[in-house]
C-alpha cells in the first residue's frame, strides 16, 4: 500500500511536464521568475539565510543560491528535483524532498520565499501559519502569486471571454493551480496567517494575451519596461508580490 506522503507526491509528479520547456505560458514564465527575484535581493541583500518553497522551473533557485549565504529549498516532487538537478548540476543550494505541509527544521531563517506556490496547494493559511515558526526574529516572508484581476483577464472579462476571471484555465490546471488571487485575498491569506504586509506590489504590467505579446516580438528593454511599471499597479499585473512580517 502507497504511503499517503508518496501518494501526494506521485501527484505532484503528474505536473512536471509543465516546468520543461514545452508550454506557450513558458515565455511568462520566464519573465515572471526572473523578475521577482531580483525584487526580493534587491530588498534584503546578500549575506543573508534564506528557505525557499518549491523548485518549479528552477529560474528563482539559479538566482538566490548566488545571492544568500544558506539557501534551502523544499521541494514535494522527486521528479521535479530530478530535472532541476539535471539541469543545474552545479547549483549550491540544498535541496530538501519533503512535502511542505511534513518539512520541518531546526533550522530558523532571515527570508522565506513562496514564490508562485500558494495556488497550488490544500490550505495556504496553514502553509503560511506552519513556515512562520522557520522565520529568524526580524524575517520577512516573500510571497508571489498569480492575480485574477491581471489587465488582460479583465480585458477578456469585458470582451465575453472570460466568464470568471478568479476561474483557473486549462493551462494553471495543468500546472496543478488551484486558485488565482487578488490583491485582497492575498491580504486576506496573510492576516490569517498571523502576517502584516509591508508591500504589495505588481508583477510584469501585461496588458494582452501572452499569443498576442508573443507576436509583438517586442524586445527586451520594452519587457523590462512592463515589468517596472507594474510594480506601482499590482492590481493589473500578472502576478503580485507581497512582503510581509509576523505580527
């Protein structure tokens, strides 16, 4: 009989396909990952310890294990780690394979980041509530999540597309999603948790279809442009960034 811990994660195994290269959403995907991080090294330095939820397509984890001194990461799927591993042999961070609702350490950290994971589990509350006890005093949790009320949702909302832009896709389920937030729920989801926001902003201001921007063949300082401008309107961006400390 197959343990309730490996029943979960041959589930999350059922997923990998969406983190190696072959789905049209891998060009957001690319800005996205790429971005918030330098957000979160930008706002905590570099000699820091830093736990990182999950390893999805691997863009977050290149970039902090060279920016902080420790950096830890959980992940629940073997077959993710594989191909993260295969992928970037040389990488320095730890990896730890564990579900997150069963991690535990004695370790305590200055930064823990949630980047894209809360819409993927059970019950993000007692996600946020179970990772607070990791935070060193004076950490700060970084989450990022994807937002219902991006630009071109309501767009599609208003043309008759979109019946429900809080609705996953075909796509976020196929990535495992199983919610999108908005700037209030995300807020919401942290107060519960015992958190105050600090900041809360946007992730990559993207104003059509990710088919359409592709056809654009815009280039990248006009990428990099939507991604500074949608730090001011998280309530139109792609995704949302928030900042937080325990209360």
């Amino acid at each position: 009989m197959t343990s309730p811990k490996h029943s979960a994660a041959d589930s999350l195994d059922q997923h990998v396909g969406a983190y190696e290269g072959d789905n049209i959403y891998d060009f957001d995907n690319e800005i996205l990952l790429n971005w918030y991080p330098q957000r979160v090294i930008g706002l905590t330095g570099t000699e820091k310890t830093l736990l990182e939820l999950g390893l999805g397509h691997g863009f977050s984890t290149q970039r902090f294990s060279k920016a902080f001194s420790r950096h830890v990461v959980v992940e629940g799927s073997p077959a993710v780690i594989r191909h993260f591993k295969a992928q970037n042999p040389h990488c320095p961070a730890h990896i730890e394979a564990a579900l997150f609702e069963n991690f535990t350490t004695d370790e305590i950290f200055d930064v823990i980041v949630m980047g894209f994971v809360l819409e993927h589990v059970e019950d993000p509350v007692a996600i946020l509530r179970r990772f607070r006890r990791f935070l060193a005093p004076g950490g700060r949790v970084f989450v990022a999540v994807p937002n219902a009320e991006v630009l071109n949702r309501r767009l599609g909302h208003a043309m008759g597309i979109l019946d429900d832009i809080t609705k996953p896709s075909e796509n976020d389920l196929l990535l495992g999603h199983r919610r999108y937030y908005t700037s209030s729920t995300l807020r919401d989801d942290l107060a519960r948790a015992g958190f105050q926001v600090a900041r809360l902003e946007g992730i990559y201001l993207k104003p059509l279809s990710t088919p359409q921007i592709i056809s654009l063949r815009l280039d990248r300082s006009a990428i990099d442009a939507l991604c500074a401008v949608g730090v001011n309107y998280p309530e139109l961006s792609c995704g949302l960034l928030a900042e937080a400390s325990p209360l």
